[in-house]
C-alpha cells in the first residue's frame, strides 16, 4: 500500500512565491518516490487578482474558518503518512497555527515549509514571534529558506537539529536556452502591485522614456486589485509610454518562453523572502536590474550579474534601466556570468526533499 503525503497550502491561482513552491516540491516526491500517494488541500482563493498585503477583513477570516473545517474533514477521511503545511507569520498564520495543532494530532510526521522573513511581518516581533516559534516548534522537520539568513535567525527561538536548508529552486532544464538567440528584451514577472515595485517600474520608465524608445518590457503577472490597475494605467496614458506588453499570469512553458527569449530581468520588489523568480532569471542567462533590499542581495551578492537600486526610488531605476539598455555587451556579459551559476537546480534539492520527508 502506498504511504500517503499531504500537502496543505495555497496552489495556483494565484500566482505566488509559496503556491510555487508547493508545486515544486510535489513534482520532486513524484519524480523520486513512487510508493507515495500525494493529496492536496488548497488553501487558495484561487483568484487571478489578489491583494495579499491589504489587511485582512471579514471575507479573509471566513475563508481561514473554512479552511481549517475543510482541514478536519480532510484528515477525518485520509489516514495521512506525512503531511506538510506551508507556513507564513503574517496574520493568516492564526489559521496556520490550528493546522499545524490538527496536523500534530492526526499524521505520522509534520513537515512545516516555513516561508518566513525575519522582520517585518505580524507575528515577528515581541510576544508575537515567541508564540510563533513556539507552535513551529512542533514541525518534525522545519523547511527554512537560507543557511546564513533564516536558519540563523530562527535557530535562536527553535530546535536547530529541526531546521533543515531547503532554498526555492527551480528546473533549470524548463530555462534553457542559447543567449545568442536572446532577443534583448526586458522582462517583469510578479504580481502587479506597489510592494512588488511595480508602480516604481513604471516611474521610472516615464522618467527615462525619452532614452528608452524602442524598449519592450514583457509583463507577466496580474494586478493585485483594480484601483492599482487603473492608476497604473492612467499613468501610462497620460505620458503616452508603450514600452509595457502585459500579458497577465502565466504557467509552466508559457512562462518559460518569456524567460527564454528576453535578456535583462527587471525586479523591483521590496517585500521578499528569498524570491524564486531571481533564481529562475539566473536559470534562464539572464541580466538583472534588482532592487537592492537584503533579503534580493542575500541571492545575488556573490554573482557580478546584476545592477542594483535603491528600492523605491525610481530615479535610480531609471538610470540602471537607461544604462542596460544602451550598453548591449555589458548585458551580454552579465547573461554569460548567469550561466555559470548552477547552484539553484532541483538535484540538490531533491537529495534534501528525499531524505526528510
């Protein structure tokens, strides 16, 4: 009889760091044990647009109730070997906490994914993060995102023995491509959103537009509420810019096409863990323009294949925008320094994946 894991977490759509992560490593249980039955219960809203910053109001707490009556329901009727739930510390955590209680009570073995930051989120701070540890503390194994940045930090509040490395990585066979084919395109990938830094893009093209015509951005992603879309798109109007091609979210080889043909990869994001789409730009031979908070540096900071900016400040991005964009062979040099980078591909992962779930 097969063993049964469960995987408890959001699945797209939409289309977010963790719901990624979730598939990834479904993919690696799949692809190396055979005698393992996988179920899912999604957490999703499974909604294109979602504004997953905005503070949580009546719907958000009905759907976290529903979640966790969807979760007794769910192990009531499986007999689960291991289960393994994805965990942020923002206010959702609160429905995360019952999970990890339910979970602890009724499967073998509790595997927590913890996508955390270190600061700046809810349940980080004071009295909070020690009730936040302390329930983490019940996982069998701890998933952290980063030796030097997350297992540091946490190992000061949980059992360090429990928290094992398990970076975001990727397939670099869905990135291949050949450079000289490259069309030296720009692209953006993420949600559509202020903390993502997408308004700060689009700034900072109105700003350099005069120095940029002919650049063409490819935009992958959907707009985390309507509001947000149409000042977006007021202020693209009013300064006549077409550099942007906005295509909206996009899976599996669709996505990787962007990936595959453009050149320079563009993220201004200032709220991050350890964001899977820099390792899928460095998979893919790309340059990168990033902003330049710590939690973007801690995965690039080794490599000279990005430009940095200030994050937020759109005057700068403009600049490195404007620099990339007209020096042609410099860009060409950073892509051939990102496709000696082989540290982020699945086969370490999947050593890791294998042995503790």
């Amino acid at each position: 009889m097969k063993k049964i894991i469960a995987f408890i977490g959001p699945l797209p759509p939409p289309v977010g760091g963790v719901a990624l992560a979730n598939i990834r490593v479904q993919n690696i249980v799949l692809e190396y044990n055979k005698d393992y039955k996988i179920i899912n219960l999604n957490t999703s809203k499974n909604l294109d647009q979602a504004d997953l910053y905005k503070r949580k109001g009546f719907n958000e707490i009905k759907h976290f109730t529903k979640n966790i009556f969807q979760l007794i329901k769910f192990v009531s009727k499986n007999k689960i070997d291991v289960s393994n739930v994805f965990v942020v510390p923002n206010i959702s955590f609160i429905r995360e906490m019952f999970f990890i209680f339910i979970l602890k009570l009724t499967t073998k073995k509790l595997v927590i994914h913890l996508h955390a930051k270190t600061e700046g989120d809810y349940f980080l701070e004071g009295f909070k993060l020690k009730i936040f540890t302390k329930v983490i503390s019940l996982g069998d194994v701890v998933f952290v995102l980063s030796e030097k940045f997350h297992k540091r930090f946490y190992a000061k509040y949980i059992n360090p023995e429990k928290l094992i490395v398990l970076e975001n990585f990727i397939d670099y066979k869905e990135f291949e491509n050949n450079i000289e084919d490259k069309n030296g395109g720009f692209l953006y990938v993420g949600r559509l959103s202020e903390k993502k830094g997408f308004k700060t893009l689009v700034e900072a093209v109105v700003e350099a537009s005069k120095k940029l015509k002919g650049l063409s951005i490819d935009v992958l992603g959907e707009f985390e509420n309507d509001d947000f879309k149409q000042e977006v798109l007021n202020l693209l109007s009013k300064n006549n810019i077409q550099n942007f091609n906005f295509h909206g979210a996009k899976m599996g080889n669709e996505k990787f096409d962007y990936f595959k043909k453009n050149s320079v990869f563009i993220f201004p994001s200032y709220f991050e863990n350890s964001p899977i789409v820099l390792k899928e730009a460095i998979a893919a031979k790309m340059a990168i323009i990033s902003s330049d908070i710590i939690e973007n540096k801690n995965i690039l900071d080794p490599y000279n294949i990005k430009k940095y900016f200030k994050a937020k400040n759109n005057n700068d991005l403009a600049e490195q925008l404007v620099y990339l964009y007209e020096h042609k062979k410099e860009v060409k040099t950073l892509m051939y320094n990102s496709q000696e980078i082989k540290e982020f591909d699945k086969a370490y992962a999947a050593e890791i994946i294998n042995k503790h779930i």
